[in-house]
C-alpha cells in the first residue's frame, strides 16, 4: 500500500510534466514546418498526421526530464506535508522509497524501448510521406496565372480562372527548362495530379514544340501529362531533418559496420549507438539520482524541487553531450562515450540514497 500510494504521488506530477513538455515541444517543432503547413493547400489532417508522427520522435526528449520532474515534485510535496519524516519515524528507509521511483523508471524504459525500436521509425517515414505530400499540393495550389515561381524554375504558367483541386480553366503553360526544346502546352482545362509525381494533366490540347531554330511541330491530344520538377522546393521548404536522431539504434550499427567495410570513419556511428542505447537505461540513473537529491537535506518546495530537477537533467545531458562528442573525435572509446554518464549518474544516485540512509536525513 505505501508504495502504491508513493507510486501516485510521483505519477501525477510525472504525467502533468510530459503533457507541458510535449505541448511546448510541438509548438518548438512544428514552427520548423510553418511555411508549407500554413500553405493554401494544407488541411486540418496534414497537422493531426505530422503531431502523431512527431510523438515518437519527442517522447525521447520528454520522458527524462518528465521523470525528474515527477520524482522531484513528488518527494517534495510529500516532503512538505511531514510525511516522510513519519515514515522516516515507523522505520521506512530511503531505500524502500526508491522503489517506487524505480518502478516508474521501469515502465518509462519500457515505453522509451518500444518508440525508439518500432514506433519511431514508423513515425520517421509518415513524417516524411506527409511533408512531401503537403509541399507538393503546396506548389501546384499557390501557381497562380501569369507567374513564374522559384519552385519550378523555366515554366511559365497563364490561366483565366482557377478552382479547387487545383483545375485551370483556359490554360497556356510554356516550358523553357531546356532551352534547345522550348514547348507551349494550350489546353481548355487542366487539373492537377500525383499519381506519377507532381503533374499537370491537360484534357483536349495543342502541344507545339521547337524542333530546331526553324521547325516547330503541333500536335494534337485528347489527354496529355507534364511532370514537374519540385525537387528544389521539398529541399528547401522540407526542415523536419534531425540528422542522427531520425536513424534507429539498427540503422546506425547498420551504418557502423558499412563504414567500416568502406574505411570511412566509423566513430559518430558507433558513438550516437551507443548513446542511444544508454538513453533508453537512463531513466533508471535519473529516478535514483532524482530519488536521493530529493530526500536528502532540508524541506524543499515543490517549485524549487521543479528547478533542481531541470538543474539536474541539464547537467546530464551536457556532460551526454560532450562524451558524444569526444567519442566521435577519437578520444574516448564510442562505448565508453556513450555509456560513462549513465554510469556515473546511476553510481552518485547509489552514493548518495546510501548517504542519505545512513545520516537518516529528510
């Protein structure tokens, strides 16, 4: 029962701060995507796409410090309420406290081995499938008559009217990518289609087209396709890359071991594995660490707990950061960059519940 009850006391706050984090972390992300997602051709379930696509790719970045957070605040308030100095009293140690906090670092391992190894790189691939869809719906829906855009460099487009979809009523469309080849494309209607890639297809048409400095042909067609070139345009409205964090713990011992056969550096690979790996065993350093730094000294409140847990995470993750970053260089071993601060984390959380026990402070 207490540790039940100590098990909800942490997953309140917990469940509160990843809801905050992810919220803020959408806004964060999704402001790299706001010029296609705000484009004339984006719908209410491009957005609903991309946010579940999002989440496996966030819930990595959340959940360790949303654990802190939970553990932090929950030993606070029970600090505050005297009750861990009662059950400091009936002989509860800080190590019968702990477990609670383990067993929530369990399931967030749990849950964090799922997403990085299944859920992610579903969410990888439709993040990308939506994008592309919604840059390329993007580009045919904002050519209007008479322009010539920066996404599709040498056509010149005219059209008397435009509806939905997007169809053009009375429509000429010059295509001058190849200069040796100039054509002029005539048709009453045309309308847009992907289902070759970005395309314009023209019902009942004229096609005329240079031969040579002094020939042109004209030919006649029921229904005619011109595929557009928009490789430009995802490239450049395209920013959902995250470089190494897109690749899964398989794809980057899969790269490791192809660029070892090649004899390019290996190092990054191996170094971002492993790091990847120590990430999903870090909730276990952090809810002890978490666990001991909460109970030891003097009554905390809940908002000072909340700063410590930030202090605590920050320093984590930069001291993660720059052992990445030295196994990369070759200075360190990519196991030992990878792996060395949970370790370091896991055994100072040790150290200091075993201190915390032994002066018996609350």
């Amino acid at each position: 029962m207490l540790h039940r009850y100590v098990l909800r006391e942490l997953l309140s706050p917990f469940l509160s701060a990843t809801a905050v984090l992810l919220s803020l972390f959408y806004a964060m992300v999704l402001v790299r995507g706001v010029e296609f997602l705000l484009g004339s051709a984006a719908q209410v379930s491009d957005w609903v796409m991309l946010g579940m696509a999002m989440l496996p790719m966030l819930l990595p970045q959340v959940l360790p410090i949303s654990l802190l957070l939970g553990v932090m605040i929950g030993f606070a308030r029970l600090g505050e309420d005297g009750e861990l100095t009662a059950l400091a009293s009936v002989g509860v140690s800080a190590r019968d406290l702990a477990r609670p906090a383990l067993v929530l670092a369990c399931g967030v391992c749990v849950l964090l081995a799922v997403t990085v190894f299944f859920w992610k790189p579903w969410g990888i691939a439709q993040m990308r499938q939506t994008a592309r869809e919604v840059i390329e719906r993007n580009v045919l829906s904002d050519l209007k008559p008479g322009t010539v855009r920066a996404d599709l460099p040498g056509i010149v487009f005219h059209a008397d009217a435009v509806s939905p979809g997007p169809t053009w009523k009375r429509v000429m469309l010059i295509d001058e990518r190849d200069p040796a080849r100039v054509s002029v494309l005539s048709a009453p209607i045309a309308e847009a289609t992907f289902e070759q890639g970005v395309g314009m297809r023209f019902s009942n048409g004229v096609l005329v087209q240079r031969a040579s400095a002094e020939e042109y042909s004209t030919t006649a067609f029921e229904q005619g396709t011109l595929l557009l070139n928009v490789a430009d345009a995802l490239n450049r409205r395209n920013t959902f890359r995250f470089g190494h964090e897109e690749l899964s713990p398989s794809d980057l011992l899969e790269a490791a071991r192809g660029a070892e056969a090649t004899g390019a550096p290996a190092a990054p690979f191996w170094s971002a594995f492993h790091f990847r790996l120590s990430q999903l065993l870090a909730p276990l350093a952090l809810a002890l660490l978490a666990t001991a730094v909460a109970q030891g000294g003097r009554k905390r409140a809940t908002r000072t707990a909340a700063l410590i847990a930030m202090g605590v995470y920050l320093g984590f993750y930069v001291f993660s950061r720059v052992g990445v970053q030295l196994g990369e260089r070759g200075v360190l071993p990519p196991w030992a960059a990878g792996h060395f601060p949970v370790v370091v984390a896991f055994m100072l959380g040790v150290f200091m519940l075993l201190r915390v026990e032994r002066q018996g402070a609350r």
